[in-house]
C-alpha cells in the first residue's frame, strides 16, 4: 500500500476529517427530513451500526427547518445535503448543523456562494465540494475527459472559498465509471491539499454496488487516497455502514467488529459450508471485538485457515475441530458447531 496522503485536518462537530485520522465513515439517511421522528430513528440506528457523519437531504425550506429537532436528537456530527437553492444552507447554518455539501452543478453563482461562505466561516462549519459526474455545470469543457471536467467543477468552487479566505473544505468527485472516478481523485490529490472524501455514486444494489464501490474506493485507498468515505448503495443505509468498513478492514485501515473467514461451497465440503457461515454471521452481530473467525468446509485449507484465526471451526461430516489462537481445544459434534464457537468468542 501507498503511503497515505497527508491532507489538511478539518474537524466536522466531534470527528477530525483528514491529517492523518483514521478514515471515516458515513452515511446519507433515506428518511424525509422533514419527518424528524423518523429521520433520528434512522440515524440512532447508523450510529449503532458504526457510522461517524450523517447527511441529509434538504429540498425545501421545511426540511432546513426540522435540522434543529434533527441535531438534539442524535450524536454524531450532522452534515446538510444542499441543491439549487441557496438560501436552504443558510437556514441549516442557523439551525446549527456540523457541515454543509454543496454541489458546483447548482449552485454555482458566485455571490450565492459567499453568502454561504460568509455564514460557515463565522460559525467554523466545513463545506464539502461535492462534484457529481451526473450534474456537473454547463462550463465544464466537453472536450476533457469526464475526470478532468469534474476536476475543473471543483477547482472553481474552491477558488471560490479560497478567495474568501476560507479553507474549511472538503472534496469529493463521484462518478458511476470506476476508472473516471479513480482519475479523478489522483488529479485533484495533486492540486489541493484538502481532505478527499471518496465514494461511487449510484453504484446500485447491494450485489453489484458493493463490488463496484469496493474496487473504486479500495483502489484509491489502497494508493494513499482518502479521509472519508460513503459506500452508496440502493438499499438500508446500514448496509452502507457495514460495507464502508469491511472495505477499511480488508486493508487494514480500521478495526471494527469481526471478521468471517468462511471457505467457496465446493465438492469437498462433507458439510453445508453456506447454511454454517450464514448462522454464525448473524449471531456475529452482536460482537464487538475485532476478531477473526473462521468457518472452513474441508480438509484442504481448513484446518490452516481455522489454526490461523483467533476462533476458527475446520468443519468434516458429522464433528468439527475447533482452535483457538492456532491451537486445537476441542472437537465438538455436528448440532454444536455455531453454539460452541460462539462460547468460545464469548470467553475471548
């Protein structure tokens, strides 16, 4: 892995957002705003979950007007969602949000946005530059490539806020296209220094969404890239949570919770390898710790992949070898496989 970036520290209510701080992760309710029962039910449950920053979507003045309500009811730091209307972040700084998203695609008067600015600076509140590859302005060349119009889009909202000696910022340039989106992220790395929240919007379901999420924002993880990221999905923003920090956890960057380490349903299994994994993942839920399990099917890998993690079960027909920390404690028969792993974690 690369080294990682050194950017700009901003904080966002609570949580430091670049300077070498561990990667974030957030999340956007699918609440109506508007609805604050709701929408802090919904974010109470991200919170469980593991989630760090929260943003809402604003599309009318009712909605910037409930993010008061929004904000004594949860506790981590609330970022406002804004389009089109300027004045709309102008009520959510009022009501005391932690941090703005702004999208150059339109909102792009200047005199508009210093007024925005004008307003954060006096309350110390960031501004995400939140380009979008579906909604990029009109200016933007079509000549260039789509990463360096997105590029373009966020270089002239930042000379913007730069030009009212403000630098509270924070950058992001979503597309759908993995290979524009990674562009993007490397040219801009180069030519700012503000913190880069990463993300690949409109990635989709759950089984498509993830992978492609996975691969753009693993792969500019993986290069150095990256303060904060959203895994959007078309599904429970929880799900959005999760996947957010396996990503992390599969290159190290975070711990958070277990890890399941279960072998491909293939010939040599003696048992159903898919039924076991599924039943101890469930029950993982509820554990904290940043552990490792195993859940192995065969002779073949699973007793190495077993002795490897710090519970690992290495599954035959009708019993099982359970290990702890690589070494084999018991052998346990078929109706107590999941029960007496998980006593076994429980004693961890």
């Amino acid at each position: 892995m690369s080294s990682r970036r050194l950017s700009k520290a901003i904080r966002i209510g609570g949580v430091i957002v670049g300077g070498g701080a561990p990667v974030v992760v957030q999340s956007m309710t699918m609440t109506d705003t508007r609805d604050v029962k709701a929408t802090v039910q919904q974010i109470r449950e991200l919170e469980e979950s593991g989630c760090e920053l929260i943003r809402v979507a604003v599309p009318d003045q009712e909605a910037a007007e409930a993010l008061g309500a929004i904000k004594k009811g949860i506790g981590i730091p609330l970022i406002a969602d804004i389009h089109f209307d300027h004045r709309l972040a102008l009520t959510a700084l009022t009501a005391g949000v932690d941090g703005l998203r702004l999208n150059p695609g339109n909102i792009a008067d200047q005199d508009q946005v210093a007024t925005i600015v004008r307003s954060s600076k006096e309350r110390n509140v960031p501004i995400r530059i939140g380009v979008n590859a579906g909604s990029l302005p009109p200016t933007t060349e079509a000549k260039h490539s789509l990463a360096e119009r997105m590029v373009a889009a966020a270089l002239g909202h930042i000379k913007i806020l730069e030009g009212l000696d403000f630098d509270l910022i924070k950058i992001s340039l979503k597309a759908f296209d993995v290979p524009a989106t990674i562009e993007a992220y490397r040219l801009i790395a180069e030519m700012t220094p503000y913190p880069l929240h990463l993300g690949i919007t409109e990635a989709g379901l759950p089984a498509t969404g993830i992978i492609r999420s996975a691969v753009g924002i693993g792969t500019l993880l993986h290069l150095g890239l990256g303060d904060t990221i959203r895994v959007s999905l078309t599904t429970h923003p929880q799900e959005e949570v999760i996947a957010g920090y396996e990503i992390l956890k599969s290159l190290g960057l975070r711990e958070r919770g277990p890890v399941l380490v279960s072998c491909p349903q293939c010939g040599r299994a003696e048992v159903d390898v898919l039924a076991i994994a599924e039943e101890v993942s469930q029950a993982l839920k509820k554990v904290s710790q940043p552990i490792r399990v195993a859940v192995m099917g065969c002779a073949v890998n699973g007793p190495g992949e077993a002795k490897d993690a710090d519970v690992g079960l290495a599954c035959g027909k009708e019993k099982a070898i359970l290990f702890r920390h690589g070494q084999r404690i018991a052998v346990i028969e078929k109706s107590d496989f999941v029960p007496a792993l998980m006593r076994e974690i429980a004693t961890l």
